[in-house]
C-alpha cells in the first residue's frame, strides 16, 4: 500500500518514513501541504495519506478537502497528525474529511495500528467497488421484457415490433436471453394427446380383429 506523508518537522518526516518502510510500506514523504499537492499532482492518488495539521502555506485539513475533491479522492484513507488534543479542533479535523488522528509525539505501536485500520478500510471499499462493477456489468447485460405484448388468442403467437408474428419461445429468446425445454403439460395431455393415443390403440385393435 502506498502512504502520502505532509510532515514540515524533519524529524518527525524522517521517523515515519523509515518507520512506514520498514513495515513494508511505499512511502512519498513531503515536507508541507503543498509539496503534498504536487507530489499527487493529477496523478494516482496513494491509498493513504498522514497529514500534519499544523504546516506552513497549507495546512493538513485544507489539504485534507483538496484531496476530497478529486473524482478518485473518496476512496483515499486521512489520517491528521496533530499536537491538539481538544474536542472542537478533533471535530474539525474528521469535518474536514479526516478519517482518524494520531496526537503527537506519536508511539509506534498506535501508529501501526491505525495504519492497519486503514488498510482493511481501503481494502475493503476496493472489493465493494469491484463488486459494484461486475453488478452493474451484469445489469447491462440483463434484457427485460416490459410493456403490453399483442398476443394471438388462438396460436398464441406474439405481433414482433415489425409488425409480423413470432412464436412466443422465439420472441422471448431474442429478448431475455432464456432457452425453452418443451414439454406437455397435463392438462394438454388430457385434451388432445390421450384422445390421439386412444384413437390409435383403438385403429390398432380392430386391424387385429379383421386378421
């Protein structure tokens, strides 16, 4: 997974970089909200950012909203690095767009454990998102048969758009992409194939009765 990292403390940039590396982490570290800006420029954006709230020129929730209102920025995990702690300033950050915090100085094992939070996150709407696709790949697909059909009261046939008349198994198949197995049911059993079948057996018996 890839990580965008806003960090103007040298420092504290260089902890998460080596930090994130060594976890195994792609990592484009910048050193304010701008940097930040020009690294993604219209490119791909990474799967997560951690931003420092307080950075000279942009700070991390306004960069936060920049990234928000990209097409592809809805799908990208914030997390705010900040030294404030206050339950107004937490709220303006998530408002901004954040997805979590971590207070500064930040400790490893929070961090990572956040991080994580936020890759099962990204995953997870990476999977609904190709789920999505197939479904509206298989909506397209779908032929749906609606509106008042002209049928035949007799030979049951269907008037086609043409205005010629199809067998119904034709036109259905040409429109809902279904296949027929025939078959009698047993009320057309009763009504015309026993009467033939009876009428055979009967011609049968009485040319055995001649010979």
């Amino acid at each position: 997974m890839r990580i965008l990292i806003a960090e103007d403390d040298v420092v504290s940039r260089r902890v998460l970089e080596a930090t994130l590396g060594k976890w195994g982490y792609q990592v484009v570290a910048t050193g304010d909200g701008l940097q930040a800006l020009d690294a993604v420029g219209k490119g791909t954006l990474p799967e997560l950012a951690i931003l420092d709230w307080m950075m000279p020129g942009m700070d991390g929730p306004d960069v936060c909203r920049s990234l928000r209102e990209r097409p592809d920025g809805a799908g990208l995990y914030v997390i705010l690095l900040t030294a404030k702690t206050a339950r107004e300033d937490i709220v303006a950050g998530l408002e901004a767009g954040a997805d979590d915090y971590i207070t500064k100085p930040f400790d490893r094992d929070e961090l990572r454990a956040r991080v994580r939070v936020g890759e099962r996150v990204v995953e997870l709407q990476r999977k609904l998102a190709e789920r999505v696709r197939a479904l509206e790949e298989a909506l397209a697909n779908v032929k749906q048969l609606q509106g008042l059909l002209p049928i035949c009261s007799y030979c049951k046939k269907i008037r086609h758009d043409g205005d010629y008349w199809q067998q119904v198994e034709q036109y259905v198949t040409e429109r809902a992409d279904v296949q027929f197995s025939h078959s009698i049911c047993p009320s057309c059993y009763e009504q015309h194939i026993k009467p033939e079948l009876d009428s055979l057996r009967q011609a049968a018996g009485g040319r055995a009765d001649k010979r």
